[in-house]
C-alpha cells in the first residue's frame, strides 16, 4: 500500500487516500470509499513467467524499443516449461523458438555497439551516438556503399555526426578508436555525404581549440590569447592552405611560449594529432607577424621578440 493525493474523497477531502494495487482501487481511509477503480500500475513488472530457478532477471518487459530495427525489435520468446503438455510423444519440446532477428537486424546491432563502444572511448554523448545510428541506418538500407566495410562507414557515420553536432573532432581521433585508416574513414565520409545528400558545417579553428587547451592543461588567459591569434591569423590570410587543426595547433604553441605555461611543438602535436613538422610550417608563417596577431591585453612572460624562431 502507498499514499496519494492525487485525488480526494468529497466527504474527507483532507484523508490520504490509500492505494490498493491488487484491486487498482484508491480507497478513503476515513469511510472506506473506493474513489477511483481500475488503477493501472505504471511500475516495473518484476514477475517472470519463464522458468523462475533458470532466470537470474525476474524482467519480462523485454529491452527497449528500437525503431531503427525491423519491428521495433519487440519479440516474443517461448520460456522452457518442465511440464508433460510441452513435450510431444518422443520426448521432444514441441515449441521452439526460431531466430528472432533477421540478418540485417543482427548487423545493425552490431554495428550500433560498435558505435557506442567507439563513443565511449572519446566521451561521445547520446545524441551524437543516436545520429550517428540513424546515418548508418540509412546508408544500410540504400546499399549505396557496397564493398565498404561496415566499420569502415560505422567510423565515418561517427565523424559525420560530430561535425553536425557542432563538436568534431579530427580523422585521427576517430582513428585512435576504430580498427580503420583514416584514409579509408576519409573515402567513406566523401562518399556517405554524397550518397545521402547531407552536408557538414566547415570546421574551424575554434572548434578545437577549447578542448586541446583543456588537455593541455592551460589556462584561460592562454587559451583566450590562442584562439585570438589563430582567428587573426585566418583573417589576415598568413596561412592559406593550412588546415585548421594545423593553425590551432601553431596558435596554441606561440602563445604558450610567450606565456609562463610553456609547451613544446610534440606535447600540442599529441593532443592534436598533428606533426611536429606541421605544427612548424604554420607557426613560421604566423612569426613573421606575431606583433598583429596577439591581444591587446596579453600579459608577455617571454617578449615577442625572443620567441623561437624557426
């Protein structure tokens, strides 16, 4: 028995009524009158109807639906019976229970583990994970990708749904995690972009530059002065070509040297995943005038002058 007070009863409007679950009645403990009938009890059912020694989980609602599965995956399973009716003349059970999953179903959940297991790995939240399911689920019902394997565009379909979801992160990231190259991730994501006619937003140094500060371990003051120098350094064009990560990476670096906090070109390269050598073709192009790429407000531990020079 529990207590509600959802509803009343009219001549003890102050008594908490009293909930009878095995009648689903809601009785006034003042006058015994039965309020509400019918009550459906919305908590778990923890009977089983299966063989209670051999069943460990007393659950029999199943696992949750999954509308990206043939049937919502809503099955039924024959539980084994000790008793003479559910045996034939020979001996032999007369029910089985057939395969319940058909063999696209079984590689869809496969692959959509292999996809949670990935995320988790990188601290991926639901969202992007749900997303990433849906992209594969539609590459897999247009078998536009035929001869790919599915980890291949399971990986690719993750890097797509980081980009939509405003947190990418880079190939080699989604490398680190997965058994596939990042030249195989990369084919995949041309052509899963051209198959299902989405598109993703243009990556920028600021997407990253938060999260490689943070394990870098740097502060805000070094964060704040990287992201204004790379930002500064696009609009002024000092490095055409470069790819983002690579002048993030160089921004981290030379503000970091002109801070207290400093960080070598093989520390920023781990975190970013970026060479050493590619951290240095982008900072010698930014050197060159690093006297218009700092804000006004940065405190200089090592004056600008007396950077390294490459």
């Amino acid at each position: 028995m529990s207590r509600t007070n959802k509803v009343s009863c009219p001549s003890h409007p102050d008594a908490a009524l009293i909930e009878d679950y095995r009648a689903g009645d809601l009785v006034c403990p003042e006058c015994g009158l039965v309020v509400g009938d019918r009550v459906v009890d919305v908590g778990s059912e923890w009977r089983t109807f299966s063989n209670d020694k051999a069943t460990s989980d007393p659950s029999r609602v199943g696992a949750a639906e999954n509308p990206l599965l043939e049937g919502s995956d809503l099955t039924t399973m024959i539980g084994r019976s000790s008793s003479d009716a559910a045996f034939n003349e020979s001996g032999q059970p007369k029910y089985f229970n057939r395969k319940q999953m058909s063999s696209s179903d079984r590689a869809l959940v496969n692959t959509f583990k292999e996809i949670s297991n990935m995320s988790d790995k990188i601290n991926l939240t639901k969202t992007i994970v749900d997303r990433a399911n849906l992209l594969f689920k539609q590459v897999h019902d247009g078998r536009t990708l035929k001869g790919r394997s599915n980890e291949a565009i399971a990986s690719a379909c993750l890097y797509i749904a980081c980009r939509q979801e405003g947190v990418p992160r880079t190939f080699k990231e989604i490398c680190a995690v997965s058994n596939v190259s990042k030249k195989e991730i990369g084919r995949c994501f041309k052509l899963i972009l051209k198959a299902l006619e989405t598109s993703v937003d243009l990556i920028t140094t600021g997407d990253f530059m938060s999260r490689f500060c943070s394990n870098l371990g740097l502060s805000n003051a070094v964060q704040r002065a990287a992201t204004y120098i790379a930002r500064k350094a696009v609009e002024l064009d000092m490095v055409p070509g470069r790819s983002p990560i690579s002048v993030a990476a160089a921004a981290i670096y030379m503000a970091s040297q002109a801070s207290a906090d400093k960080k070598s070109q093989k520390e920023i390269g781990d975190i970013a995943g970026v060479a050493d050598v590619t951290i240095r073709q982008s900072y010698k192009l930014m050197i060159k005038d690093a006297a218009k790429l700092f804000p006004a407000d940065f405190k200089f531990v090592t004056p600008i002058d007396q950077l390294p020079q490459m």
